[in-house]
C-alpha cells in the first residue's frame, strides 16, 4: 500500500531514537524467507484464474461495494502498487540512513525516481493474467499526481499496462461516492462498473475492504468477517514494515513526539512472563 495517512506520518518528523524500521526493511530486502512466501502467493493465486473465469458468480468485492451486477462484465484483477507490486524498501532504506520518517515530498521525489522494482512473482502472474484476457487495475493511495511517473515504473518493470485508465490514485473523483481519507471503497466500486473483479492483491486490510475504524479490535473483527476470502479471492502479501497495523497501536495519531508513538508500541507488546 502507499503511504497513505493511516499508514504513515503525514509529515517529517524528529530523527527518532532508535531504528524501529530496521529489521523490517533488512528483512524485505535481504531475506529468502520474503522472496519465498511472495512468490508462493502470486503462485498460487495464478493456479485459481481459470477457476474464478469459469465461475460467473465469482467476484472479489464485497457486497457494499458492488453497486452493480456482476455477470457479464470484463474480467479484472484489483492490484495494490506499493509493497503488493512495487517494492519501495530502497526509499525505506534511504529514510533509516538519514535518520527521517516519511514525509510527502521525499515520497514524491522517489516516486518520480521510476526506480522501484517488482516484487518477487508478481510479473509472472501479471502476464498470466494479462494471457486469458484478464485486465489489471492498479488501485493506489499514490496521489493523482503520481500517476505519470507511477505507470512507467510498472511497465519498465514488466507489468501489463492496458492504458491509462487503469491507474485510479488518491484523489479520483467517483460520482455518487465519498471517499473517507485514503480508504479506496468508492475506487473499488468504480472498478466494479466496469469489470466483475476475480481477486485483489494487498498488503494492507483497507487494500480489500472499508476499515471504518482503524483499531485492533476493529481489524480483528474485519478479518473474522472475510477469513474464508484469503487464499482465494483475496491475496495478502507481507509488509511489516508500515501499515494501519502500526498507528492502530497508538490511536492513529502521528502528531505525537516519535517517541511517544515508540513508547506505545512496546507497550502493546505480548510480553513472555
């Protein structure tokens, strides 16, 4: 997912003490263990394309986002870009080896860089898809802005762009919808007018669904409520480095002092005793 505001601090911050990203960004990088489970999960999801085509009734959004009948529409599947197929942890990186959290506009400046790289698997099931007429819809909490600098990254990397259209970043206008902050329910809707969607791929739980409320209780409750979604419709990739898991854990509120926010996560810590 991109930085979108639940997920990341809006604004730069003071070097924080310690570095809470570290192993989290060493481990996207350097580990076979990531390299493993993304490509099992693209895998995977490729094994099922010929069954969700087959099946008319299948579809990928939830019934609150799906303003219209499914049957008979073009077949798509509804991509997350940022950390689901497009690796930033170099921009990651850069932020621990000057000691910054996000900000907007180191985000754009590497945004506009072109030089993330795909991430493991998700080409392959990208041209599989793109094989059995299936479009590819990239639904992204990078701003509008981006968008120009967004899809040449995802063709210089490989990944089937059907044109422009298939771009729908942080503040598209959806008709007859209001969007909550950088939730993606009326992109995702928007998507449905034209395409019955067979999967989603995310890294983050408001890649597949409206998180109305951004507490762990809340998320629990979403997943209980889609467990049987996962590894069939929907597709999670692992991102342990940001995300809504992070601010659910210190009320969403990215004005405290990073220290602050620190203090609030250990102490949310299942501790052995």
């Amino acid at each position: 997912a991109a930085a979108a505001k639940t997920a990341t601090p809006p604004a730069a911050a003071t070097a924080p003490a310690g570095d809470d990203n570290l192993n989290a960004v060493l481990w996207m990088q350097r580990s076979e263990e990531y390299r493993a489970v993304a490509e099992q999960t693209y895998r995977a999801a490729a094994d099922k394309l010929d069954a969700a085509l087959k099946q008319p009734n299948w579809d990928a959004l939830v019934p609150e986002e799906r303003g219209n009948a499914a049957t008979g529409l073009k077949p798509a599947v509804v991509l997350d870009v940022d950390e689901t197929v497009l690796d930033n942890s170099p921009y990651q990186a850069r932020l621990l080896h000057d000691g910054k959290e996000y900000d907007e506009l180191s985000w754009d400046q590497w945004v506009a860089e072109k030089k993330a790289t795909a991430i493991p698997g998700v080409v392959d099931f990208a041209k599989a898809a793109n094989a059995r007429g299936i479009t590819l819809i990239y639904i992204s909490n990078r701003a509008v802005h981006l968008k120009d600098a967004t899809l040449a990254n995802l063709r210089s990397v490989g990944l089937p762009v059907a044109d422009d259209s298939v771009f729908l970043g942080l503040g598209t206008v959806v008709q007859g919808c209001e969007q909550n902050g950088s939730e993606k329910n009326c992109r995702r809707q928007l998507a449905g007018q034209t395409y019955r969607v067979l999967m989603q791929f995310g890294d983050q739980l408001g890649d597949f669904v409206q998180v109305t409320a951004n507490t762990g209780q809340a998320r629990g409750a979403l997943l209980q409520q889609y467990h049987d979604w996962f590894g069939e419709r929907w597709w999670m990739l692992p991102n342990p480095s940001y995300g809504g898991w992070e601010p659910a854990q210190f009320n969403n509120d990215f004005a405290q002092p990073w220290q602050q926010r620190h203090d609030a996560k250990r102490a949310a810590l299942e501790v052995a005793r």
